[in-house]
C-alpha cells in the first residue's frame, strides 16, 4: 500500500488567505443583504487573478469573482473592486478615486510595508533604489509604482554587474524571492561598490515564504516520489519546486489531479505532496484521494 503524506507546511500563504476570506466575505454579505445587481447572484470584481491557481480561481469564479486588469478597471465606475495580496501602485487607487470605484484592500501587510520603506527612500531622493524582483510580476510592479517608475529591477545574481557602482543603492526585494540569492547580491555589491557611494540592503523577504525552502527541502528528501502542486504562473512556486527537484529528481509539477500519470507510482512505496503559497490544500487533497484510486 502506497503511504502518502501532505506536506503541512504547504499551502496559502497568510497574505493569500486574508485576500480569499474577504473576496468571500463580500460575496456571502451580497447574498444575505441583497446588495448586488441580482440577489441570487452576488458579484465582486478582483484586479487580477487573486491566486495563481487556475483551480482556486475558477471555484470563486463560480462564487461571483469577476477577475479583471486594469483596462478593464479603466471602464469600471460605481462599483466593488478587490486588490489582490500583491499590491498596486498608487496610481491603482488614484483610477478608483475618480471612477468612485470602492477598493477593498487585501494588499499582504508584508508587502504594504515595503511599498511605504520604498516610498520614503524614493522621496528622500539620496540613492538609486534596486529591487530584486521578476520584472512585470503584479507586486514588483506595485513596489517600482511608489518610485514613479525610477526603480531599477533585477532579476537575478547576473544582472547585478549592470549596475551603477559609482552612484549610492539601496537594495530591496520581492518578498517571495531566494533569500540565499539576495545575500549573493548584497555581497556583490559590497565587494564592488565605489568607495565614494554608499550602500544599504534592506532584508524584505517575507520569512513565512523563505522558511518554507529548508522545510520543504526535508519533505522532499523523506519521499521516493514527490507531487509538487501549483499553477505554472506562480513565481513562489517556481522556486520551491526547484528545491524539490534539486534533492529528490524524481519530482514531477502538477496544476491538477488529471496530469497524476499512473506509471510514476510504479515500484513506489511513499508519496509526498506539497505545494506553493498558492496552492489550495483542498486540491492536494484531491491529488491524494486520486492516487488512491489509481493504486487499488
């Protein structure tokens, strides 16, 4: 008999989890109060996909989350509109000032107090503000946005030698990304940076996401067979399957149940699910109970 075990340090996030409580929150309060254009039908638009998982977003979907961007935002007036854990910038909230959209702010605290150390830095003007981030990733782009755009993006240890060594930085980071990649950065940095400039890393990265890589790394190593569990747009996800991959190959990433091939199993005694801070525990539920059925 196949043993399966859930990794229960995997799973949404707190940022991710307050964003789904008040998406729902919202919608169960239409459906008592009547206050939607049908009351049978409760509606909230989200500006966009509030998880990066298909799955999760189409149960909400069937719920009354409409996911939107931001030309659609444009259009939109008198209305409810959700943002997302990851933030906006602020000219997000300047457009639903003048449409008299209501926001209702599920912006991660983690993130929402980046926005303002980057603001404060930026207003400041005494340094060129470096962020280490996926450029175009919706909370990169909320963290450039307190910056009027000025903040230069890296995505990776071998864009730090395009940097201005001769100019002041002030390093920050997405609060998803490597933590052990961000030190390589900072210690670049200090070992190049020109003796008349100076320069300041500011450690962003959010510790309920970068804990998570030792502690999935162990989980992996416990398993002959591991089920990663994300959608494939999932920056986090990304990563910690990489992990996964790197100390146990025999790693496969699934979205769904239905991608589960059955002759992975074969010769298996242990099965380990995990999954990114995205990734819904009802649906590694789901994969369990599908391994199930295929090894009876």
């Amino acid at each position: 008999m196949i043993q399966i075990e859930i990794d229960n340090g995997s799973g949404f996030c707190f940022g991710v989890t307050t964003a789904i409580n008040k998406a729902e929150e919202e919608l169960a309060s239409q459906r008592v109060s009547g206050d939607s254009k049908s009351p049978d039908k409760p509606m909230l638009y989200c500006l966009g996909d509030i998880v990066h998982n298909g799955m999760e977003c189409e149960r909400l979907r069937e719920m009354g989350l409409i996911t939107i961007n931001h030309d659609d935002l444009r259009e939109l007036h008198d209305v409810k509109v959700l943002l997302r854990a990851h933030g906006e910038p602020p000219e997000t909230y300047e457009l639903a000032r003048r449409n008299n959209i209501e926001i209702i702010d599920a912006t991660c605290p983690v993130v929402l107090q980046l926005q303002k150390r980057i603001k404060q830095q930026y207003e400041s003007g005494k340094a060129q503000i470096v962020i280490f981030g996926k450029k175009g990733h919706a909370e990169v782009l909320g963290l450039v946005g307190q910056t009027n755009s000025t903040a230069i993006v890296i995505e990776s240890f071998n864009e730090v030698k395009k940097l201005d060594i001769t100019k002041d930085i002030c390093l920050y980071s997405q609060t998803t990304k490597s933590l052990d990649e961000f030190h390589r950065i900072i210690d670049y940095i200090q070992t190049h940076i020109s003796p008349e400039a100076t320069f300041k890393s500011f450690d962003t990265i959010c510790r309920s996401v970068a804990n998570r890589m030792p502690n999935i790394s162990q989980f992996a190593t416990r398993h002959d067979l591991i089920l990663f569990v994300c959608g494939r747009k999932s920056s986090n996800g990304k990563v910690l399957f990489n992990e996964c991959l790197r100390v146990n190959p025999n790693t496969h990433l699934i979205e769904d149940p239905e991608e589960i091939q059955t002759e992975w199993l074969e010769g298996i005694e242990t099965v380990g699910i995990c999954g990114a801070t995205s990734t819904p525990k009802w649906l590694m539920e789901q994969c369990r109970e599908a391994i199930l059925h295929y090894a009876t």
